[in-house]
C-alpha cells in the first residue's frame, strides 16, 4: 500500500465512523466529518497532510501525491 491510498483510506474510514457516530451517538460527531473534509480539502491545495506525515514516519513507501 502507498502513502496515497493509506491516507485516502484513513479519511475515509473517519467519515464513515463519524457519520455513524453521528447517527447513533450524538450529532456533534459530524463535526469530525467536517474537520476531515477540510483537511482534504487544504490538502489538496497545499501538499500538507498531517496524516502522510505520521504514515510515512511509520514507513509506509511513498506514492505521488505526499513526498
């Protein structure tokens, strides 16, 4: 697996357990929903994931996106 689709992978499964947080739990949860869509989004503009960095520190190789 490369640094790409762990992160993608990792973004997604947030949105499904916060949207079942969200559903099950309590509706604040969504919120978590936001914050990762938003980190995704600044991602995309800026090359910047939190998540690539601590994927690639515990030694997944690299893909194209996250160098």
């Amino acid at each position: 697996m490369t640094l790409d689709r762990a992160v993608l992978a990792f973004a997604g499964t947030i949105v499904l357990i916060s949207l079942a947080l969200a559903h099950y739990a309590h509706p604040a949860w969504i919120w978590l929903t936001v914050f990762a869509g938003a980190n995704m989004l600044q991602a995309a503009f800026t090359g910047f994931c939190p998540a690539a960095l601590i994927f690639k520190a515990l030694g997944v190789k690299q893909g194209c996106a996250f160098k």
